[in-house]
C-alpha cells in the first residue's frame, strides 16, 4: 500500500555512539534526443513525456526545469496545530557497486512516496583512469580511502542518480576521497581547503562526460551548482571550517554535525544543523547514532567471524533502534528524525533489511512525513521563527504541556 502522496508533504494543513565510516545492473542509455529530457517524465507522474533540455558545459548535465514529484509549497502551522513528524533518509556516498541497493531503495522510497537524501562522493563518477585530476587537501594527487568505481559501476550510478532525481530525491555532497585520519583527515581542513574540495566534487558531476569520454551516455537532468544545497562530511569531522564556506556558497543546512539528540534543531554558522541523533539501542543501557555503520561497530566491530548465527538478533535490534527513535519522537516532541546509510552489505546486509523494516513501519502514519533535506529545510523556512524557538525547547521524548492545541497556540 502506498504512502500519503508527496504532493502533500509539506502543504498546508499539514503543516556511546561509535565513530562514522564509510567504504564504499545495467549500464546507462544512449543520449536522449536534442530537446528531450533524460528519462521523459513530466513530473506530473502521468507517464512518459518529452520536455525541454538545455545542456550545460560540456552535457555532463542539464536544465531539465523544475524537478519532479515535488510536494506542494510549504505552509506555515496554524495556531495550535500539530506539528508534522519528519523523517529523512539519507545514504552516504550515493554509488551503486553492483549489489543493487540503490535501485532497492529507489523502488521502495517509490512504493511509499517517500523523498531521500542522496550525498553523492564526487570521485564516485571520476575514473580511476583520471585520478590525477583529485588534489585533494593534504594527502598526494589521487589519493581516496574509499577508493575509486570501475567504469560499469561508474555509469551505473549515473544511471540510478538520473533517476533518484527524476523520482524526486534530493542528490547532496558527501565530499570526495573521505579521509578520516592521519595529517590528511578532513577534521584539519581549513575554510579554503574546504571549499577546494566542494569545487572539485562539483567539477567531477559536471564535467564527468569529458573526463571519462562517455559522450553517448544522458547527461544528469539537473544544474549540480544550483541543486546542491547541503552535504554530510567524512566521519562527521570538520564541520567547525566547513561551515563559513558553505555559508559562502549559500547552502541551507549541514549534516555533519559529531552527534546530536531527537530535539528539533537550531541553526549553526547561519545553516540549518541537521545532526545524525542519539536514539535508543534495544536490550543495551546507551543509545547509538542513528546510523547503519554505529549499529554494526556497536554489535561486531570490525569483525563478523563467526558471528552468522546473530544477524537475525542483530537486524531486529537495529531495526528496533530506528523504530524507537521514532516512536519516542512521534509520541512527544515530534522532533524530526534524521537517519544515515550506505549502500554496503555489512553483516550479510542486514542493516539494509532493518532499514527497510523500519520505513515500512513508518510509512502511512497520520502526520508522518518522508521528506528529503532540502524539503525538510523548505518547510522550517516559512514557520514563524517564535513557533520554531517554542519548539525548540521541547526536550528528548517531552510531550508539549496541555497538548499541541494549549503549546502552539496564539496569545
């Protein structure tokens, strides 16, 4: 059964955490016909239709128009309305490496209406062949933790981001070669550093046509310097220098925030500051991050030897952990929920089944909303700043005294 339609979203009357890491189906289609988009939708969702395309650069990408499957304009809450309760989903690194896990939660964020954050690494449509061309700050011209795609999973990946935006996702910036430690970690990167590494992940999405050749492939059916609003650093670190250069280049929120706590958020450095949460971690005495790799370093660490026999206890107690969160919120302050992936098989790929259990049990729910970033910032933009600061003193799991109608209405 299919979720409330996005066209709803955000429209009126609706109104010990362990450190992050991250590691890391058909090619795609020739090139559209001048003049049409890439992928043919209307963004109407009434079936295949030709609109205008205007290239740009060298055709790595496209202004396609206004983006697809977008909810309606946001609204203001009315005096002493219930606030929504916001969850979004988010996957960082964005690449599909042949395990079919971007296609999945393509479909399943479908069958649900349900909008995500993509935080796409800018090397991840880069080829190996041309890794020269990454300086990154304080580590050797090439140089990746997380490696470089081979040219099939590469063009794969452009494939399911042309959709993920067409389905209308939100494609953010998860940096590039996503170093954590050592002299070169990101956590040491100055402001200017930082905008080097932006400029040259934004240069690998628009000009990916001309470093790897593939002038027959569809371009990417958006304007990358406009789209791009937010991102999520490597390993949560370095958001102190980040944020005057993000600032600078006018984005509206970061994610990279070391930890934060189900309560509605407060802007930072002049951006909305979207932390991963603390939530509860069923049959332990602490909470984790609200994340797939804390789950796995909580449970197994960096070993999985042996340890077969307990997925399934696993995979319930991860599940649980995002249900939790959930619940605690749905049921009290309605603090948006904020959850990250990767597209990886940990454990035997059980936190991709606990995160799929999770948005199932969350779908369809009165007032819930499955919202990208973007649309999230979209609809605390239009609340009235005093609606906004009453709900930020709601503590973790505090319901509003005498109700949403008595706490949010007008005196």
């Amino acid at each position: 059964m299919r979720g409330i339609s996005r066209r709803g979203l955000l429209g009126a009357g609706l109104g010990a955490a362990a450190t992050i890491g991250m590691t890391g189906c058909s090619p795609g289609k020739g090139a559209s016909p001048a003049g049409t988009a890439p992928g043919g939708n209307d963004g109407k969702g009434s079936g295949p239709a030709a609109k205008p395309l205007r290239l740009i650069g060298d055709g790595s990408t496209a202004d396609t128009g206004r983006q697809p499957h977008q909810p309606e304009r946001p609204a203001p809450l009315e005096p002493g309305q219930t606030p929504p309760q916001f969850v979004i989903f988010s996957w960082d690194g964005a690449g599909e490496v042949g395990n079919g896990l971007f296609p999945r939660f393509l479909e399943l964020a479908k069958n649900h209406d349900a909008a995500m954050t993509f935080f796409l690494s800018g090397i991840y449509v880069l080829p190996e062949s041309k890794k020269t061309l990454y300086r990154p700050p304080n580590n050797r011209i090439g140089a990746s933790d997380i490696g470089y795609l081979t040219d099939g999973h590469i063009k794969d990946t452009l494939k399911f981001l042309r959709q993920a935006w067409l389905d209308g996702h939100e494609i953010g910036t998860h940096f590039n070669g996503h170093f954590c430690a050592g002299s070169g970690s990101v956590a040491n990167w100055t402001p200017t550093q930082w905008q080097s590494e932006i400029d040259q992940a934004v240069s690998f999405v628009t000009e990916w046509k001309t470093n790897s050749g593939w002038t027959d492939l569809d371009p990417l059916p958006f304007d990358y310097r406009k789209e791009l609003v937010g991102g999520r650093t490597p390993c949560l670190l370095g958001q102190d220098n980040l944020l005057p250069t993000a600032k600078k280049l006018g984005w509206r929120y970061d994610a990279s925030s070391p930890g934060g706590r189900q309560k509605w958020p407060r802007k930072r450095g002049g951006l909305w500051d979207l932390p991963l949460q603390a939530v509860p971690f069923p049959g332990r005495s602490f909470e984790t991050l609200s994340m797939d790799y804390n789950f796995m370093a909580n449970q197994s660490g960096n070993s999985t030897k042996g340890m077969t026999s307990r997925y399934p206890e696993w995979r319930r107690q991860a599940a649980g952990a995002l249900l939790g969160g959930f619940n605690r919120a749905y049921e009290s302050n309605r603090a948006p929920l904020f959850i990250g992936n990767h597209f990886e098989q940990w454990n035997g790929g059980i936190y991709m089944d606990a995160v799929e259990e999770a948005l199932k049990g969350m779908a369809g729910k009165k007032d819930v909303r499955l919202v990208s970033f973007r649309q999230f910032c979209d609809w605390l933009d239009v609340q009235d700043p005093a609606i906004v600061a009453k709900l930020q003193t709601l503590e973790v799991g505090q319901s509003p005294a005498g109700g949403w109608n008595a706490f949010l209405k007008t005196s």
